[in-house]
C-alpha cells in the first residue's frame, strides 16, 4: 500500500518563475492538505482540498494555488518565486474532513529559489 | 494568532526518559498530536489525544494534556539512539487545519 508520494523531490527556480509541486494521496484518501515548511521552523498550513475544491485555506497569499483531480492527486501552484518562498513543501492526505488524526505526510519536496 | 511553542532542544543519554514539553494558546483545540521528522524525511504521526483526555500511553510513549495550562508534553521511556529525531507538537480545532510548534531537536548520546 504506497503512502503518500510527491514529486519532485528537489526543485530549484529562480525568482519570478512559477512552480508546480504534485501529490498522490495514500491508497484510500480523498482529502489533500499543503503545508509549507521553512528551514528550522514548523509546518505551516497551506490550504485543504476535498471533492476538488479548496475547502480551507491558511495565511498564504493568491500566488500559492491548487488544484485536486478526479483521482484525489493534486497540485500546488507558486507563481511569482519570492527568495522566501524557499522551503520544504509538505502533502498530507486523510480520509474525508475533520479527520486530522489520520493525516499521513509525504516526504516533501524541497524548492530552492535563487 | 494562535501558537504553539515548545523548547528547541534537549539531550539525553540511551536508556533514560525523555520528555519533550508544548504549549499552545488556542483554547478551542480539539485535537493535539506529535510528531516525529527524521533528517530528509516527512512528518510521521506518533500519537495524538482528544481535547477532552488527560493522558494517553502507547508502548514507550505516554502523552500527559493539561487543558487548563495549555500544556502537553510527550515522554519517551527507555529512550534510544533511534528515537534521535526532531519532534512537532501541534494541534487543530474544528476547522481541521493544524498548527505547529518550531520542533524540538532531540539527541540521544550512547
């Protein structure tokens, strides 16, 4: 049963360029979160999509979009690459809302903005 | 906003107890977990506890929740080179986003 999976693992861009980070759920999840993980600090909450809408959203400007597909994949869009934007991009799945006690995380993909 | 603080670092030796401390500032939390970050890798949910629960033990790890201090902590017993690792405390409330602390750095000496 694969867990979580992103792609790609490594990334580097250089400011102003757009990215696009994918996510494939683990086996049995239809609910898809985005986090963003600075380097020394704590995951912080992108936005959530279930049935292929964004269902919740953090503290993130309009630049970082989404989108989640039939299958429960999804993609997380940058546009505009600030230096800042430089972190590790954290998936995680779970089964339907209101189910963060059965959040399983990816490995992340780490995105390099020069 | 609402956070979540926990110390940057702690050192034990093998064998010993661990002790790893949160606290968190949103008294409408429903759910707070922990978990663990190896070098290059995602997050892995150790355990969590209800809002409404006080302690919760699971093999070597025992969560206590102080709902009144806002304080959770996670104790690993007989702690092992292994369990050398970075350790998130979070929490979320009905809005089913969650919030975390910094991580603390644990290091286990043999």
């Amino acid at each position: 049963d694969a867990g979580v999976t992103q792609s790609p693992t490594h990334l580097i861009k250089t400011r102003g360029q757009q990215v696009t980070l994918r996510c494939s759920p683990k086996s049995g999840h239809d609910t898809v979160s985005w986090y963003q993980q600075a380097l020394g600090q704590g995951p912080q909450f992108i936005f959530q999509y279930y049935e292929e809408e964004e269902r919740q959203r953090g503290n993130f400007p309009d630049r970082f979009s989404g989108h989640q597909f039939p299958n429960y994949s999804s993609e997380l869009n940058v546009n505009a690459l600030l230096l800042g934007d430089s972190a590790l991009y954290l998936c995680a799945s779970s089964l339907g809302l209101l189910r963060t006690d059965t959040q399983y995380f990816g490995p992340g993909t780490r995105l390099t903005v020069l | 906003g609402e956070d979540v603080e926990q110390s940057l670092f702690l050192s034990v030796r093998e064998g010993d107890s661990s002790v790893i401390n949160c606290t968190y500032t949103d008294s409408s939390s429903t759910y707070l977990y922990w978990y663990k970050q190896e070098p290059g890798a995602g997050l892995q949910l150790l355990t969590y506890i209800f809002s409404n629960m006080d302690m919760k033990q699971d093999q070597r790890l025992t969560v206590l929740l102080n709902k009144k201090d806002k304080h959770l902590s996670l104790r690993i017993a007989d702690t092992q080179t292994g369990d050398s690792a970075i350790y998130f405390c979070a929490e979320s409330n009905n809005n089913n986003d969650m919030r975390f602390g910094a991580g603390t750095r644990l290091t286990v000496k043999p």
